[in-house]
C-alpha cells in the first residue's frame, strides 16, 4: 500500500491560479479559468485563485463562493451566510433579507459587469494560521485540520515559503485509494 505524503498530493503553487493585489474580480476569473484548462485533466479542477502580494506571497484566497458574494456588494457588510444559516435562521427569513436589501437586484449582465471591476483585496478571503501546513507533517494531520477546520484547502509552506496547495478533494481520493484496496 502507497504512503501518501504531503509533497505527493498537494498541487505546486506554480499550477495554481493566482493573481496578485490590484486585480480585478474578472481577471481573478480568467486567472482560474486558464488554470483549469492548463491543469491536469485526470485531477479535480481548481476551484479557487490565490491571491499574491507585490513580493510573490500568497496573502489571501478567493473561492467560487467569495466570488459570488462579490457580486453584491451588501453581502460584503452582512455576516458571513454560513454563520447565519448556523444560527437556525429559516429560509423565508433569509429570502427576507434578499428582498429588503434588494440583494442582486438587477440583470446578471449588469451586476457581473460592475463586479468585474471589483478588487480583489476589498473581498478576498484572509488566510489564517489554520490554514497552513508544513510539508514534511502527516496526511493524519491535513485531514485533521481539513475537518476541523471546514477547509476546502490547505496552504502547504516548505521553509516559511508558501509551495503548494493540499485539496481537499485530494486528500478524499487517496484515502478513498486506500479505502478500496484495503478493504476488499
């Protein structure tokens, strides 16, 4: 049986989409969508984009949902909507909120077209230090600290330096490797 290290799974940074500071939330979009078609039909398609400072270090993050909540700029102000729904708020309270505020109130054409311009920074994702990992620590942690912490991904450092990106998703498919051939 493979023992699967961090090294082995991760996604290298140079694969990844990233943009950095000052981009747009439309060259976010194209950051990722050339990163699909470059990336390796046989994986997961990335489903987020990096965001870089001026030195070439990854300061923030912006997932398919970050990027829809930047579509609107009131979501923005209010808190978090996984928070909300965890609070045991109903839908007919949420649509409620939706209405109030006129939330995405518009053609889609014309509120992606003033998002487009949105900057990144002003809606990206603040990495915290749960979001970090060391190359050299165990699968058993990553899949620690991708359940506890709800993460879809961990940033991999390799001296301090941000290397590659863990997935979820391909932490999943070697435990599911693993899985299946130890159970038959």
């Amino acid at each position: 049986m493979k023992a699967y290290k961090i090294e082995d799974l991760m996604v290298p940074l140079s694969e990844y989409a990233t943009v950095t500071i000052g981009a747009t939330l439309f060259e976010a979009v194209l950051a990722l969508e050339k990163a699909q078609l470059e990336f390796d039909k046989t994986k997961y398609l990335h489903r987020a984009v990096l965001v870089l400072d001026k030195k070439g270090e990854v300061v923030g993050k912006i997932s398919q949902h970050t990027a829809l909540k930047a579509l609107e700029p009131q979501y923005l102000k209010m808190a978090d909507s996984a928070s909300v729904s965890h609070y045991g708020f109903s839908v007919d309270f949420l649509k409620g909120l939706q209405d109030q505020y006129s939330l995405l109130d518009g053609a889609l054409e014309n509120i992606c077209q003033k998002a487009a311009q949105t900057k990144v920074e002003s809606f990206m994702s603040k990495l915290t230090e749960g979001e970090y990992i060391e190359i050299d620590d165990s699968l058993d942690k990553a899949i620690h600290m991708l359940v506890m912490g709800h993460y879809q991904s961990l940033l991999v450092r390799k001296a301090g330096k941000v290397v590659g990106v863990l997935r979820l998703t391909d932490v999943f498919a070697a435990v599911f490797h693993v899985m299946k051939s130890c159970c038959r």
